[in-house]
C-alpha cells in the first residue's frame, strides 16, 4: 500500500496512505538508500510502499524521489541531512530583524533549491516591527531578489491578510524554512486556524528565535495546499555541487556567463570574466557575488 511521510521522529515515520489512513511506522530492517550517505533514510515527502506485520506497519520501499532538499549533518561533516523530498516549492521566510537573516544565508539557500530545480518564493515578515532604516533594508533587498527573478511577498505575519500567500502556495507541496524565530509557526497557525504550532519569543539576549519545530512534519492546508515545517535553520550548506556548476545556481550569473572568455570560467581570477564586469556595471549586486565567492571557497562543502 502506498503513503506518503508526513512526519518523522527519527524512529517512527507518520504516514498518510492514498486511502487517507494515517498510520505510524517503523522501517523494516537494514534500510539503505543507493548512492546517498544520509542520516536519515526516510524523510517528509517521502513516496513509501507500507506492509502490516503482526500488529505492526513497517515501510519496506521507497519510491524515486523527484527532488530533495538537504543540508550539511551538524556532527557528521561527510553525511547529509535530508530536509524534505518531493517538493513544488520551497518557501523561504526572511526577517532584517529579530533575528537577522544575512544575505548570505538567503543566496545558500536560494542556491540549493535552485540546484534541484526546485520554485522558490521568499517571504519578508515582521514589516509591523522595522524603523524606517530597517524598511529600507527590506525594499531595498525585495526589490534586489525580484530583479533577478525570485517571486517575493513583504507582510506582517500577526497583522496582515494572507491571501497573497495562500495564491502562491496553492495545488502545491511547500517546504517552509528559516532561522528559528522568523515567523514559520505562526504563518502555519494564520494558515491553518486549529493546529496551535508551538510558538516562541525572541531571546532578548542574542536576537534569535528559540527552537519550537522539532522534526519535520507535513500537514495539509484546507485551501488546498500543503505546508512542510522544519527545524529552524541556523546554518545551510550546499552539499555534492562542482566549482565550475556553482554560477549556474546564481540566476544572473547564467545570463552573463556564455560571455566569459573561458567556458569553464568560475568568474575569481580569469580575464575577460563577464560575471566580474557585470559586477562593475552593478548588474550582478555586491552582495550576491560576495555570497558566490564564499560558497566557492568552501571545498569541503564540494565534491571537486
């Protein structure tokens, strides 16, 4: 019988099966995923074949995934964390502050997503909270991001209406991330009125949200939608992409690069580099090259 994961604990996975049963299970044996050295074989989105065992359903198969989204494993640096899988758009909320989302997080993310072909849309909150320096900030960086062609919405989570989002999240599987902190919870308990998220207050001391969302889990939004949550996100890493494939995950980069002089051009010392010219005539923004050039010298981060 075929379910799809709507939660996992680690152990046990939640699964909704096509019949609408939702049943909890455990992965039958020795589970290994060909080619992926995660930590977690299963995840939220996962497409599984189940079976009753005695009083017990375990997962026996996983079926292809079309897509995941990953990140570096916190305490092992060679294996992966799988996020989420088989997702139509991925949802990344930003704040200027309270916490602080960097530019640099948001191109790693953006960049990740974009490496698995995967829609994004970035969603600015906390507007009800900016000074005017800090609404600048935020134009400034909304309007930076849809140049370069990445759907935006600015609202205030606690205030505003949220039929701009539910359009853009509707007939789709969303994944939702962010620092802890931004607003994720709470969007889910304005979407889904009755799900009562476990929210937090912002820790006065360091600026940052305190953790709320333990495991991934999936739930189904009555406008025809459905939303994963994950664990706040404090640090993203690209995990398994060349140095020379890196600019293709940078939008701006690929409407330029066919004019570098070099075809295996990664745009740092090479003359004649139409990225680094761009970057002069303010095309590519400053900011956005500065997050290539870091991501680029993270060779661990890279299978070169």
């Amino acid at each position: 019988m075929l379910a799809v994961v709507i939660k996992s604990t680690g152990s046990w996975y939640t699964v909704k099966t096509t019949k609408g049963q939702v049943l909890d299970c455990r992965i039958k044996g020795k589970f290994r995923i060909k080619g992926i050295k995660s930590t977690n074989p299963i995840v939220v989105g996962d497409l599984v074949s189940i079976e009753l065992e005695g009083e017990s359903w375990l997962i026996t198969t996983l079926e292809e995934r079309k897509n995941f989204i990953v990140r570096k494993s916190v305490n092992l640096s060679k294996q992966i964390h799988i996020i989420a899988s088989n997702v139509d758009q991925a949802i990344l909320m930003v704040t200027i502050q309270s916490p602080i989302t960097t530019t640099g997080f948001i191109d790693r993310f953006l960049a990740a997503a974009q490496s698995y072909g995967i829609q994004l849309l970035i969603i600015f909150n906390k507007l009800d909270i900016y000074n005017k320096e800090m609404m600048q900030k935020q134009q400034e960086l909304h309007k930076l991001y849809e140049k370069i062609g990445y759907s935006c919405i600015a609202i205030s989570v606690l205030h505003d209406n949220l039929d701009a989002v539910k359009g853009a999240m509707k007939n789709k599987v969303n994944v939702i991330a962010g620092h802890s902190g931004v607003g994720k919870s709470t969007l889910i308990n304005k979407l889904q009125p009755g799900l009562n998220l476990a929210t937090k207050t912002i820790s006065e001391i360091h600026k940052q949200g305190q953790h709320t969302t333990t495991f991934s889990e999936m739930y189904e939004l009555d406008f025809g939608a459905w939303i994963i949550d994950t664990p706040g996100i404090r640090g993203f890493g690209l995990v398994e992409i060349k140095k020379k494939e890196l600019g293709d995950y940078f939008k701006e980069f690929l409407a330029l690069k066919q004019k570098c002089k070099f075809h295996n051009c990664i745009h740092v010392n090479e003359p004649d580099c139409a990225i680094k010219e761009g970057l002069r005539k303010g095309s590519i923004a400053e900011s956005r090259f500065a997050s290539y050039l870091s991501m680029l010298e993270e060779e661990t981060t890279y299978r070169i």
